[in-house]
C-alpha cells in the first residue's frame, strides 16, 4: 500500500445542495489507493483495502451488532478507536463525507467523518468498490441493542422524542434529511432520555432554509419508516404487544410539531404583557435552547407587541455547565448536573460566586463519585450519566430510608446494587473471536446498523 495517495479535499463548504458537484479525477496510477480525510491516518493503510469487505479477516474486525443494510457495513479496529466502512460509489461516498463534515461544523450531532477511500483493487487488479469511512460514537447504541428484553413503550417513546427534536435541528439549519428512521440514527442515554446523533446523510441536503412542504415531506418519511421498524420490532417480540406500530409512528408528528411552534411561532401579546418575552426566552432555555436573535414588533397603535424568535441555538444547559466546569456532557445530563450544583450553592453559600461554587460542586460531587468507580466497572455508561444516576440514587434511597445517605455510602450502594449489572455500553465493541461473531450474524446480540 505504499502508493496510497492522499488528496486534498474541496474546501467549498458553503455550496449548497449535494456535494461534490462531480466525482474526483481516477487515480493516476492503476491500483494505487485514493484516500480523502481531513486528516492523514496512516493506520488507515493497516487495513485490508485489497479485499472485499465481506471477506475481511476477524483480526481486523470490531464485533458490533449490524442489521440489514442497502451497503455492505463492517466495524474495524483504528489505533484506539472504531471505525464503520461502508462499501458504496465515488459519489455517495464523497457526497456523505462533505455532507457529514459540514453538519459537524454546524455542531449538529452525528457521526464523525473519517475519509473516502477509492482507487481499491484486489491483487489480481479487479476494482473493488469505493468505501466511506466514520468513527463510532463511543457509548451510543443502536435502537435495536438498546435492550436486550423487550423494549418498554415509555422507552420507545423516550427514542421518538429523541429523533423529533434531532429532525428539528436538522432543519433549524436547512439540512433535508430524506432518509428520516430509527434505523439512521445511534443513541446515548442522557439523564433518563435519550440524545440522538445522524449516521446516514447519503440522501441529504442542505440548503439555506426549508420550505414547510419540505420540512413536511421528512416528517411523512420518518412516520412511514418508523412505523415499518416497529412492525419489525413488534414481529420479532421485541416491543411489548399492546404497541401500536402506527399510532406510535405518529408521536414523531406530534413531538416535533410542538417543539417546531415553539422555538419558530410568532406570539402577539399586549404592551402590558411585556415580561412575556422573558418567559418565552426561559421557556426555550427549558427545552435546551438559548436565543440568539428574536424580532418584536408593535402594531400601528401600539397596544401590541409581536414576538418572534429568529435564531435560536440548541445546547443551553451544555453550554453553561462546559463555561462554569469545563465538563463536556449531553443537554439532559449537563440539566440535571446544573440542578445539583445549583442546589447545592443554594443550601450552602448562595453569595458565593458561581464560577467559584461550581469548582468547588466538581472537586466535592463530581470528581469524588468518578474516581468511586472501579476500573473494570468504568466502560459500563459515561461518566456524566454515572453521576446522574448516582444522585438519582442517592435520592430514592434517602426516600426510602427516611434520612440524607452520605455521598461516599450512595455511591458504593449504586456501584454493588445497579452498576455492576448493567450491560457494558462502551464495550459492545469487544474482541471478535469466531464465537463472537457467529453470535453476532445470528442476531443475538440485536440487528442494527450504524450505516444505513
């Protein structure tokens, strides 16, 4: 592979519609190796490109749960982490990559593109096809690996509220899906909710704004497949039976049109009225977003006030928790971590600056609990979702015991009691022995895909 060659990618990011326009020049030495990154990977050239994906040794392979897909998808060893090869053409491949690189820019949550790879040839000189490759999002899940027993319908319906509010930044940024499913979409539990990232932009677009026939159009979309992959779910015993694959579907609808109205709608109110501009302001702040621009209007007479906002940015409580603590963690989680280190400032020193109170909340609460954990416990869930669980039981014990448990005895009850039973999330990726992946083909372990 020592003719590899790595190629500049485009840098127009700001044309609109599917990128690249047109598909890359072939490589000018037959058989050599094409690789667009954003960034030379020389352990890239470690892996099999001479070969089929279908035909990769176990060696190189992470053992993850894969599902039915349009593409052949194989998860791979890279350095320390894990990658997802797609096999596909030049122009989806280069089109996906782009796509993915300027979703990421815009701080849209969705797997991190890794490079195009082209110009693959066997040793016999037959072209194989192009490949894309992303990383995996440590910790995140498959909706279908979620569970390993049946999937509960306040979780599923944890899940939908998760991909409503995903397709709302999507198009607060004029990103058209196309493809909207359970199936194009990874998890990370996130305070008792779910947070949802984009793993599939091959039929993407993103455009300045989008029309509400548009925006319509991905909704109907995500309605129709979702209501396929819980037929598939319902089918396979994986969903309990009084679920409604339709009437389900249709939560999406619902959820996203209420959080569409509110971040977008205009609201009229009198003059007098005037304080609600600020609770429309707290109200988005709720739901995880700040405001950045709005627009108020009186009419003529000017007894009424009109209120819209214009650009509105999710992560509010990400935002504010990474400024006072530097702690980087999901919306739900940085909320429910703010909660705590707000109450504990109000029980305490509720004049003590707040910058100051939230170093001295990490240094006593957060930090103490993440080194409580035990190393062979600690790829069991993130550490911010730790914490949360800890002060959730924390809580629910001091409730049941009728007194305030200590911090140090919550946490050894939550690692003897709850942890040590939890399936290890950042290790779904484990070593792909035959037996492993034998379990893995067969669909034990869960069928999902994170491409496609």
């Amino acid at each position: 592979m020592t003719d590899a060659q790595w190629r500049d990618e485009p840098t127009d990011f700001e044309q609109l519609g599917k990128l690249p326009r047109e598909s890359a020049p072939p490589a000018s030495v037959l058989g050599s190796l094409n690789i667009t990154a954003a960034a030379s990977d020389p352990e890239l050239l470690d892996l099999p490109w001479h070969l089929r994906l279908e035909d990769w040794p176990t060696e190189y392979l992470a053992a993850l749960p894969r599902g039915i897909s349009r593409h052949v998808v194989r998860f791979a060893h890279l350095g320390g982490s894990v990658i997802a090869v797609k096999e596909t053409s030049e122009h989806v491949a280069r089109h996906e990559y782009h796509m993915l690189r300027k979703l990421q820019r815009l701080d849209v949550p969705c797997v991190e593109p890794v490079a195009v790879i082209t110009g693959r040839t066997t040793v016999e000189g037959v072209a194989l096809d192009p490949v894309l490759v992303t990383r995996h999002l440590k910790f995140s899940l498959p909706y279908r690996a979620l569970f390993s027993q049946m999937l509960r319908k306040d979780t599923l319906t944890r899940l939908i509220d998760a991909q409503a509010l995903l397709l709302v930044r999507l198009h607060l940024i004029g990103f058209y899906w196309g493809d909207v499913s359970l199936s194009n979409t990874l998890f990370r539990r996130d305070a008792g909710a779910f947070a949802a990232y984009l793993v599939d932009a091959e039929t993407g677009e993103l455009y300045p704004d989008l029309s509400s026939g548009q925006r319509e159009y991905d909704l109907e979309i995500a309605r129709v497949n979702i209501a396929g992959e819980l037929m598939d779910l319902l089918e396979g015993g994986l969903i309990d039976g009084e679920v409604d694959p339709v009437a389900t579907s249709e939560l999406i609808m619902d959820a996203y049109r209420r959080l569409w109205a509110e971040l977008t709608d205009q609201e009229s109110f009198e003059l007098g009225e005037r304080w609600r501009v600020g609770a429309r302001i707290r109200r988005l702040n709720e739901l995880g977003f700040d405001v950045e621009e709005y627009a108020i209007k009186t009419n003529p007479e000017g007894s009424t006030i009109q209120l819209q906002p214009k650009v509105v940015d999710a992560g509010h409580h990400q935002r504010r928790l990474l400024r006072l603590t530097g702690l980087d963690a999901q919306e739900n989680q940085a909320r429910r971590l703010l909660n705590d280190m707000d109450t504990c400032r109000a029980d305490n020193d509720p004049e003590l600056d707040e910058e100051i109170s939230a170093h001295s909340w990490v240094r006593h609460v957060f930090e103490p609990i993440v080194r409580s954990i035990p190393r062979e416990l600690s790829g069991k869930l993130e550490p911010a979702e730790v914490v949360h669980e800890v002060l959730e039981h924390r809580w629910y014990i001091s409730e049941k015991l009728d007194r305030n448990v200590p911090l140090a005895e919550a946490v050894q009850s939550y690692i003897d009691t709850v942890l040590r039973h939890r399936r290890d999330e950042a290790a779904l990726i484990i070593t792909a022995d035959t037996d492993t992946m034998a379990l893995l083909e067969g669909g034990v372990l869960g069928e999902a895909s994170e491409e496609d």
